[in-house]
C-alpha cells in the first residue's frame, strides 16, 4: 500500500473519531429545539422581578400616608398580619361608621351602636345620652354629609397583632336641642354646622370578626 494512500486513511479515522466525539457531547438536534434555561437563571429572574414588585412603594399606603413614615410602616405590618386588609377600602367603611355611630349617638340608640365602640366609648357615650334623657332633652340631627376624611396616625402591636387608625372626619349636620316641651332651646334646623372629631379604630389584624371598634374619639 503507498504511503499517500496509508496518509489518507489515518486521516479519515482521525476525522471520524473527531465527529463521534462531538456528537457524544453535544447531542444532536431535530427540528426546533426551545433554548434551554437552567434551573438557577430562573429563580434569579424570579427573584429580580419579586424585588421589584416587592419593592415599589404600596399606592393603597402611600396615597394616604407619606412612604416610609410610621403610619406607612404600621399600616405595611397590618397587611403582612392580614393580607386581605386594604386602606382604601377601610376608610369606605370608616365613613359610613362615622355617620352610623355619629347619628346613633345624637338620636341616643346606643343599642345600634354598641358592637361598633370599645367598653370605654360606649360608657362615656351612654353617660352623655343618660343625662340628657334625666333632663327631659332630646337631640334633633340630620347628617348632610362629609366634607374631609383623612387618615392621620396608624399603629400596630407585633405581639398582640391589634392595629390602630387614627381618622380626621369633618362632617356637616343640622342639630338641634328641644327640651320635654319639644321647643328648641340650642340650635337652627335650617343651619348647617361643620364638625370636627377625630376617631382611632382599633381590630386585631387576622381576627374572624371583621368589625373595627371606635376605641378614642376628640375633636
């Protein structure tokens, strides 16, 4: 056999263990083949898109309160205890309460009222209700309506998991006083007067009762 002839089949087994070779590493590939993404790549794109998320700023929070203040951070700690909890939707019901017990206050049902106030409410609201009834007074209001609410304070205790929001209302009301006779003798049915009181609500965050209770009231 020539040399040229023996020089071209070394050749050609080299090239053909080469070729099998690569194949054993590289695998083949048929038709369309989707990238592959290894396991590690997709739990750093989780986590990179969770931080953003995560991150940003709750719009629920900060369209109530400033970003990172107290309130913020006591109303974030309210969430983590209560996912379902939102601040918008709380103070929805905080204004119906405010004009619920507002009016069950002036018309003296404290009965209606009561599973909405802390103990030391109610009592300091039934005394009030009390001595106008011994002095043959009743008290006349219709609610017109609301002009400002505003959340000014929040709180939350980590170990008994009870939040706290503090509410601004200014509200606007007809009232008068009548006396056993029925005759006015404080007020003007056809004035409207502004009132001012801030409410603190208090609810322990994760609770099967949903009911926040009025625990201070001042003005």
């Amino acid at each position: 056999m020539s040399s040229p002839l023996i020089q071209l089949l070394v050749l050609a087994g080299i090239a053909l263990f080469l070729i099998l070779r690569l194949r054993d590493v590289l695998g083949t590939r048929e038709g369309f083949e989707k990238p592959v993404v290894t396991r590690n790549d997709d739990r750093a794109i989780a986590r990179d898109q969770f931080e953003v998320i995560e991150g940003g700023p709750d719009s629920d929070i900060t369209d109530h309160v400033p970003d990172g203040s107290p309130a913020a951070k006591a109303l974030a700690a309210m969430k983590g205890a209560e996912p379902s909890f939102n601040v918008s939707e709380f103070l929805g019901g905080a204004r119906g309460a405010y004009e619920m017990i507002l009016m069950g206050f002036e018309a003296g049902d404290m009965a209606k009222i009561k599973p909405f106030l802390s103990d030391e409410v109610y009592d300091t609201f039934a005394s009030v209700v009390e001595q106008r009834e011994k002095k043959g007074l009743s008290v006349e209001a219709n609610f017109v309506g609301l002009r400002e609410l505003k959340l000014v304070d929040a709180e939350f205790d980590p170990d008994s998991r009870e939040g706290e929001v503090t509410v601004r209302f200014i509200g606007e009301l007809t009232s008068v006083l009548r006396d056993k006779g029925g005759d006015i003798i404080e007020g003007n049915p056809n004035e409207v007067k502004r009132q001012k009181d801030i409410w603190t609500f208090a609810r322990v965050m994760g609770s099967n009762n949903p009911n926040w209770q009025l625990v201070a009231t001042g003005g």
